[in-house]
C-alpha cells in the first residue's frame, strides 16, 4: 500500500512486428505478433523469443501473401542460421544487419577472404553522403545447428562507410560525421545491385524504426497503459496500428496530397475525425464505392 492507495504491478509485453516499407520512406503497418509465455518452453520455463515469434509471424505473412516477393529487412537479433532458414523455405530474400560481435566465424571467413576479392569495392555519392562500400565478400560458408541437425549455407556480407557533412548545433560550425553498416544478403553482391540490396533495401530500416518512434512519441501513446486487461489492451494496440496505417495512406495518397500539404498531417487527422463525426455514412453507398474497382496511388 501507498498513501492509502492499492499498489498495481505493470508488466511489459514484446510485440514482433512486420512492416511494409516502400522506396519513398512509407513503412506500413502490415501484421503483428505478440510474444507470450504459452509459446515458449513451458516445461523449463523459458519465456517467448524473437526466433519464435518470427516463425509464427512468417507463417502467417506467407499466408496471406503466398506470392508476394518479399526482402526481409532485419536488425542484429536476427543474423541466424534458423531466421535464414524460414526465409529460404518462404523463398524470400533478406538483409540482416550484422553486428561485430555476431557470427564470429563469419566475421573470419570474411577476414580471410577480402584479400582474394579486392575488386569488390564502390565509392559514390547518395543521398547528400559519401558512400564507401569498402568490400563485399560473397560465398561464405556458414555452418549452425549441431549434430544430426547441423545445416551449412552461404551467405554474403557487405561493409558500408558513411561520411556527411553537418552544422554541429554547439559551434554552429562544419563538422564530418561518419557512421559503418554492415549486412548479411541472402544473394551474390556486385556492382550492379549492392547500391539497391544496401540502400534501397536494408537501409530503409530506418522508416521502420522512425514509425515506432512516431506512436510513441507523436499522439499514438504507444506505451501508455490504459488498461490491466489484456484484451483491452490488446484491443486498443491493434486499434492504433490501424489508425497509423489509415493516416500513413492518407498522408502519402496522391488523391489527398494538397490537403495534408495544406492542413498539415495533424490537422488533416483532425478535419478527417470532425468529418467523420458530423456526417452519416450509408451502408448501401460504402459498399457499392467498396466493390468498385479502384486504385490508391502514392506521393
């Protein structure tokens, strides 16, 4: 008890989710999946994890999207041998981000091998950064698992360097900036597609991570609990990602594009809420509009 008030434990729950991130910087919300302790090894009490969570959510991507062509873009959790295999059984490609504390003997395989594959180098300019893909090493040989269940497969790494020039906020004077990317592809890099795999694929991450940022951050109150009941709370999580995903395609639609440029995303949401509100909407004529065929087009 606190000051005379009834003490209540909140607990935090992991949620997987998977994205659809496009060119123009639009990632939308496309299907999530909750961790839960039912699904880990209840026997020695081993909680959910992100290797589980992503076998369920690939099985219901590949499920309702049997022959999309999809790239997984993934973060450092992910640079193993399963992940890879659901991915290959899914005949899906990816880009994991490889840290340098992950897959040690990758790291050694790629040591080794740069000094036979020196040609594998580009320099450019993108997106007002100078770009040093220093090296790229395909066919290295990745072994995981153990035993009878022990599996090899190639996989292919890549080393970005960045540099740009900013105003530091302090001095308001020049400053360099510089920042290092490293990727595992499931396909052979080379000068005509490690631009697309690492800039207009894996980079892209970062429309990913910026709409998280957005719901907790900017009106979605993403980690505020307003309810200790699950569903509730699930209810109201799944009610948000959809709200996101309905403003994400409002802001980006063509057909809508000078009025958000007008009102501004906050006060397009505001004149959409209000015309919601004020007008009734007839069942007969959203249907006959539904089952009308029709095409939504993006900015």
């Amino acid at each position: 008890m606190k000051n005379g008030e009834k003490q209540v434990e909140q607990y935090y729950v992991y949620v997987l989710e998977a994205n659809l991130a496009l060119r123009n910087g639009m990632s939308i919300p496309l299907i999530t999946e909750f961790f839960d302790f039912t699904e880990g090894d209840t026997s020695r009490d081993k909680q959910d994890c992100e290797t589980r969570a992503f076998r369920r959510l690939a099985k219901r991507l590949k499920q309702e999207f049997p022959r999309l062509p999809v790239m997984v873009l993934l973060d450092g959790l992910y640079p193993n041998g399963p992940i890879m295999k659901i991915s290959d059984q899914n005949r899906w490609q990816f880009m994991i981000v490889l840290q340098d504390a992950s897959l040690p003997s990758v790291w050694d395989e790629f040591r080794g091998l740069s000094r036979l594959q020196q040609e594998n180098r580009r320099v450019q300019v993108w997106g007002g950064r100078r770009q040093q893909f220093q090296l790229w090493v395909n066919q290295i040989d990745y072994e995981y698992g153990s035993g009878r269940f022990k599996r090899r497969r190639n996989v292919h790494v890549v080393v970005c360097e960045e540099s740009w020039e900013v105003i530091d906020d302090e001095t308001v004077q020049k400053a360099m900036r510089t920042s290092r990317h490293a990727w595992l592809s499931s396909k052979p890099l080379h000068q005509d597609n490690v631009h697309e795999r690492c800039n207009l694929g894996a980079l892209h991450r970062w429309a990913i991570e910026f709409g998280f940022l957005v719901e907790k951050r900017h009106g979605y109150n993403y980690e505020h609990c307003y309810s200790i009941n699950w569903k509730a709370m699930k209810g109201y999580y799944y009610l948000m990602r959809l709200a996101h995903t309905l403003n994400l395609i409002a802001h980006y639609s063509t057909a809508l594009i000078k009025s958000v440029r007008f009102l501004g995303v906050r006060g397009f949401i505001e004149f959409l809420r209000e015309s919601l509100a004020l007008c009734r909407l007839d069942a007969i004529s959203v249907r006959q509009h539904l089952e009308a065929p029709f095409q939504v087009r993006f900015d």
